[in-house]
C-alpha cells in the first residue's frame, strides 16, 4: 500500500500531511474526484454493454444446439 501511495504522491495525485507513525492522504485537488467518478459512470456503462452481450450470446447458445 505504501508503494502505490508513494506514486501517487511523487505525480502530485495526493498530498500527505503528518510524521512520525500517522500520516493522513489527501487528493491534491477536488477534480481529481470528479474525474474518478466521470471515469467509474464510463467503465459501469462499458461493464453493462459488455454484461448485455454475455446475456445475449449464453441465450443464442440456448436456442441452437451444438454441432
């Protein structure tokens, strides 16, 4: 965990505030939230499409057998 923390922080993803044993993270600017959450509706629409796919094709497999 700390390794992925240490990446984001070195590209100015997130800001550490505190020493010692406590250490809090912070995103660096709030459109870093809005771009996350714009990227999550993209990937559940993807996710959705590809979901209605699978659907689609387990129902074709049902109605024709196998040669």
């Amino acid at each position: 965990m700390s390794q992925q923390l240490a990446k984001l922080r070195a590209s100015g993803i997130v800001a550490s505030t505190g020493s010692g044993a406590s250490t809090r993270y912070a995103l660096s600017s709030p459109l870093i939230k809005d771009l996350l959450s714009i990227a999550k509706q993209i990937l559940n629409g993807r996710l959705a499409h590809a979901r209605d796919l699978h659907r689609e094709l387990a129902q074709d497999r049902a109605v024709r057998p196998r040669r």
